[in-house]
C-alpha cells in the first residue's frame, strides 16, 4: 500500500481553493432516519434516512440507506447518528479490542417515497464525500476509509500535518498519524474524496490500536454534499445554468445549452435493452414532461412528451442504436438528468 504525506502545497492545491472559496455547497442533510430492516446496530441493519436531498422547493427527492455490512468483534455502533447537523456521525463503542477494529457501511441512494414500498436506486451526478475531526488517543488512532468507485479523487480542505492517507485500490483510507486530540469541528484537518455519478459507495469507520487492548467511544464525522462548484471546476459536471455532460461530445449546439435549475431524477437501472423507468420529481406529477434523448456525440436522437405525466415513466428505446445516452428531462423551468447505456439484447 503506498502511503501518500500530503501537504497545503500538495499536487491538488488548486482544487484546494476552489473547495475553500465555495459557498454554495449543499451538504446532503442526515435528520430524519428510522430502521428499515434487520436488529439495531447489528449486521445487516438498514437505515432509511429521508430528504437527503430536496429540490428548490425544499421537497424530499432523494432518500439514503445505510446498511452495516460488516462489524469486527468487539465493536458496537452506540447509535448511527450522534446530532441533528446535516453531517452523519455514528457513534462507535470499542470493548477491549486489539489491533485494527471497525464498523463497515454502505449507503445507496433511492428515490423518495412517502409509503417506502420501492427503492427505486437514484445516481448522483456529483458527490464529494469529507471526514474531519479523527482523533487520537495515546497509541489509538481513529480511521476513516472511503470507497466511491472508480475514477475518484481526494481533495484536501486545510493544510494537512496530522492524517496520514493512504490508497487500496478504490478507498482511501484516513487516520489519525500522532494519536493527538483533535476534537472540535472549527479546529480540525479535513480530507474529502469526489467523484461523479455516484448511486452506492461504501465507508469503514474505526480504532487503530496496534497491538494493544483498546476500550473507548468514538463519534465520527461524515460529511456528503453536491451542487458544489469545487465539483464543476474537478470535472465539469453542473453549473447553476448550463451543464456539461461528462463524457459526451459537447460543441455548445443551442439543444445541449441546459438552462433551469437541475433537480434529482431517478431510474430503475443504469443500462438496459428494450425501456428504462424513470421516477419523476413529486412536483412534476399531472404536469407536462418533455423528455429529450441524446446520444454520446450529443445529437438528440428522439423527444417524449408526456402531457400529465405519472411518478414513474416508462421509455421505450429498444429501436435506439446501442450505446451511451443522456435523457434530459423538462418541467417548466426545472430538468433532470440521467445518463443511461443501451445494451444489445442477447
């Protein structure tokens, strides 16, 4: 594994500023949450965390599950959101555990549901994902790890003297270096890893106590947002009034020129063969939906017009050539959008 010692003046200090100088991050807000399935706390526990994300009527679009995947022995989660901030912060009791100890999540997001029947998964076009205030106690140094899939990257938002980061594939694995006391929000090193359309990612929080026994509480700080600039300016993805599609040919033709406001839109799959089903934003119901089809060099292949469309709409494309696609869709002054891929049928 190689260890990475970074610095204020390190290789990514200009993403640095843009984080630093950004204010219209809209953190993904961990409120409200109830257990969905499995024993609290235990393996396999599911938490439903409602309205991480709203739309600019301040209506829930976006839901979250956060589900333990694994737990070492000795550990137990005292409760999986300490505050009401919009940061998530488990709390972690540690009993006579040696060496590394931890607690493994996962967090997938849905689309909001009032009766949560369905969890229909949602992607989101950005994601940063930030960890501050780890703590050290004597020879026990608190940890975060974050897997956001391929292609992510890590951004450090203060000088960074006393975490140690290092990389395993995909995470990124952040700890306490001296096992110095840290505590405090306004007084603590932060590391955050981004990455775009992110629908599921998975986080390891824990002790590092070497070879000794280790007894003590920990609260760590999880911190998720998107809509921020610091993401336009790392990968082009969203600007309050035009957006750039990742990955697509874009020659500033008028039809890929996105003007509104970008709200959350969800999908059944990410790739299909024949249709796709897309979960509409609440207030887009009974309302005309215009939805524009592009192809990966940024051509619009076909237009649906749903003149009262329902929560859910089916899109057949089964005639469309295979391959990557866009699908924008249109609500007044509102759209969404959703990247999909066209598979050949077997």
């Amino acid at each position: 594994m190689k260890l990475l010692y970074p610095s204020i003046k390190a290789i990514f200090s200009v993403m640095l500023m843009v984080i630093a100088g950004s204010t219209s991050a809209q953190n993904l807000s961990f409120n409200a949450y109830r257990l969905v399935n499995g024993g609290d706390g235990q393996k396999g526990a599911e938490y439903r965390f409602d309205g991480v994300v709203s739309n600019a009527f301040g209506q829930p679009v976006t839901d979250c599950i956060v589900r333990i995947e694994n737990i070492s022995a000795g550990v137990q989660l005292k409760n999986i959101d300490a505050t009401g901030d919009a940061a998530l912060q488990p709390v972690v009791e540690h009993m006579n555990t040696t060496g590394p100890s931890w607690i493994e999540f996962s967090f997938r997001f849905v689309q909001h549901q009032e009766n949560n029947f369905q969890s229909i998964e949602t992607t989101l076009p950005a994601l940063a994902a930030s960890v501050y205030g780890l703590n050290g106690f004597d020879r026990a140094q608190e940890f975060v790890e974050y897997d956001l899939g391929n292609n992510s990257q890590v951004v450090y938002e203060t000088a960074v003297n006393n975490l140690m980061v290092s990389r395993s594939g995909n995470a990124f694995h952040a700890e306490n270096k001296w096992g110095i006391l840290t505590a405090g929000k306004n007084n603590v090193e932060k590391m955050s890893l981004m990455n775009q359309q992110v629908s599921t990612f998975k986080v390891k929080v824990g002790i590092n106590r070497k070879n000794q026994t280790w007894t003590g509480t920990s609260t760590y700080n999880l911190e998720l947002s998107n809509n921020n600039e610091a993401l336009v300016a790392a990968y082009g993805v969203q600007n309050s009034n035009n957006v750039t599609l990742a990955g697509f040919k874009m020659d500033g033709k008028k039809e890929t020129n996105f003007k509104g406001e970008q709200v959350e839109m969800g999908a059944s799959a990410r790739q299909f063969t024949e249709s796709l089903k897309l979960g509409l934003p609440l207030n887009w119901i009974n309302h005309e939906v215009v939805f524009d089809i592009y192809n990966a060099d940024g051509q619009k292949v076909r237009t649906v017009i749903e003149h009262k469309a329902a929560g859910t709409v089916k899109l057949e494309m089964q005639d469309l050539a295979n391959g990557s696609l866009m699908i924008r869709a249109t609500c007044g002054k509102e759209f969404a959008l959703q990247p999909a891929f066209h598979m050949a049928q077997l």
